[in-house]
C-alpha cells in the first residue's frame, strides 16, 4: 500500500531565515522551558521517520542526528522530496536538544509502502528511539503496518502520528493515526498521539476531526528548513505532529522514569483544553511549559 506524504503538506515557499519561527515556540510555551531540561534533553532521540532530510541544517545539525535509508541500506538520507526536512527541523527546534535519528523510508514523491514504513519502525525500535515521529498517512492499513506499529508501543516508543489534512474530502480516518488512537475511543488512553492541526486556537480548516483525535499544535503556517540551506512556510498536520515528537522529547527530559503512556497523558491533561476533550482539538492546544512543570513534579 503506498501512502504520499506530501498529502499531508501544503506547498512549503522558500524565504527569510531560520529564525522567523519564534512564534511557533512562544505559541506552545516553550520559550519558558528551563535550561536544565533543555540541557537533559540531549539524552532523548527522537526518530523521524520520513522522506529523509538535509543534515546539514543548523537546525538538524546541531543534534547530532544519524541517517538511515531503510530502501539502500546506507546512511545516505538525502532528501529529494523536501516534506522530511522541514518535519525534521520541526521536531528539533520544538525538542531541545534532543538528538535526531532520521529514518528514510519514503521515496522522492513522497510515497511509502507498508514494507518501508515497517523497516523504519523497526529500525528506530532497536536504534534506542524513545519518540517515533509519523508524520505520514493513508485511507488503509494492514497487518504489515499493525504489526510494526504493535512493535513500536510493546517497546515502550511514544509513537506520534499526523491526523491528515482531508477534512475537506470527506474527512476520512487516516492510519497508521487510528492505530495509536482508536476510532471511538473519543479521547480515552491509547496507544500514542494523534496530532491535529491548530490555528490559533482553533482547527485548522483542513485538518482532520473524530473520536481518534488527541491534541493540536501549530500547523498554518509553520515555519521550517528546506533542503539546500533555504526556510519556508507551510501548513499541515505533519507539521504540528513533529512538534509535538519535540514537546515529549522535552516532557521526557523533565522526568525520564515516565512511561510513554505517561508522557502522552501529561501533553493532553496540560493542553489548552484543560481537560476537556473534542472532536475538534482532542485535549487542545499543546502547552510544553505546563507540561514540563507537571512532569517535574511527578515522582
């Protein structure tokens, strides 16, 4: 089964400087996080699972990051596509210090195959992931992608995976998302975070919506890296997933004896709905600074 990443990205235009997404951190609260946790961050890996990504980015250079191209079996992760290296910078701006494993299983349209998606999976399982960002989507699954999925989880991955962005096409139900949270489950524990995308304080208008959904981040508008040493802006629900791989990097960070169910509950209890849950935002907006402060207080 092939699934196109690039469903789930609007058209990224190159501009400016990689400093000009600042509003991004400040709208999440993690301008606030203490250096301590930043500093501890650097213990936690994030995978990115995706088209691959230009390591040479500030950005992504800066932590240490480590390629693998799950179809030739080298380390060569160039990214052709473009779609990996802006989730990737997004996931380490939004993660501190926190390093990078960068996982090339999609192909330069951006299409994966279940077989792909499962060695990417495996692959950050046994190369010590803590965060499994998926910031890739598809109308179907199968036992392929249930099994590898099963795999990540019982390894005690946080698994983090985009909505989608068709809402406006019917607004179907995206996997590997409705593995982690189930349809029906209407914001009841699951395996890992289904990510929508917020404006402002409300739903992106293409985001995807239904009982799978856990919570939002920024995802109009993002700013990010492009290959080749260039930033743009985009919107969609890759982008506000990978933040949110970043946010548990730092949550793990603030207390690393917590359990990736742990830390996915402390995102959603501290997001902007205080609590409450809907179709819309799941728990809400995600709030790093409240969510790094409760996870210090947890003993």
């Amino acid at each position: 089964m092939l699934r196109a990443a690039a469903a789930l990205v609007a058209v990224v235009s190159a501009a400016g400087s990689g400093s000009a997404g600042t509003w991004q951190l400040r709208a999440v609260g993690e301008a606030s996080v203490p250096a301590a946790v930043l500093t501890a961050s650097a213990r936690v890996e994030i995978a990115v699972v995706d088209t691959g990504a230009d390591l040479r980015v500030p950005v992504i250079a800066s932590r240490r990051p480590v390629g693998y191209d799950v179809l030739t079996h080298t380390r060569n992760v160039r990214d052709r596509n473009g779609h990996g290296t802006f989730v990737a910078s997004l996931a380490a701006a939004y993660g501190g210090h926190a390093r990078l494993l960068v996982i090339k299983a999609g192909s330069s349209s951006g299409a994966f195959t279940d077989a792909s998606e499962s060695a990417a999976i495996h692959y950050a399982v046994t190369h010590g992931a803590r965060i499994l960002n998926l910031s890739i989507g598809g109308a179907t699954t199968s036992a392929t992608e249930r099994s590898a999925i099963r795999f990540a989880v019982d390894h005690g991955l946080l698994v983090v995976a985009a909505a989608g962005n068709d809402h406006g096409a019917g607004n179907p139900v995206e996997y590997p998302a409705a593995l982690l949270q189930p349809v029906g489950s209407f914001g009841a524990p699951g395996r890992g975070l289904v990510v929508a995308a917020s404006d402002g304080n409300a739903r992106a208008s293409f985001s995807g919506t239904g009982s799978w959904i856990s919570l939002a981040a920024p995802g109009v508008n993002v700013y990010g890296a492009l290959p080749e040493g260039t930033y743009g802006t985009g919107s969609g629900t890759s982008f506000a997933a990978a933040e949110v791989s970043g946010a548990a990097a730092l949550v793990w960070a603030a207390n690393p004896r917590l359990t990736a169910r742990e830390v996915a509950a402390i995102l959603e209890e501290t997001a902007s709905g205080e609590g409450v849950w809907t179709p819309q935002l799941g728990y809400g907006v995600v709030d790093v600074d409240a969510a790094v402060t409760l996870a210090s207080t947890i003993s």
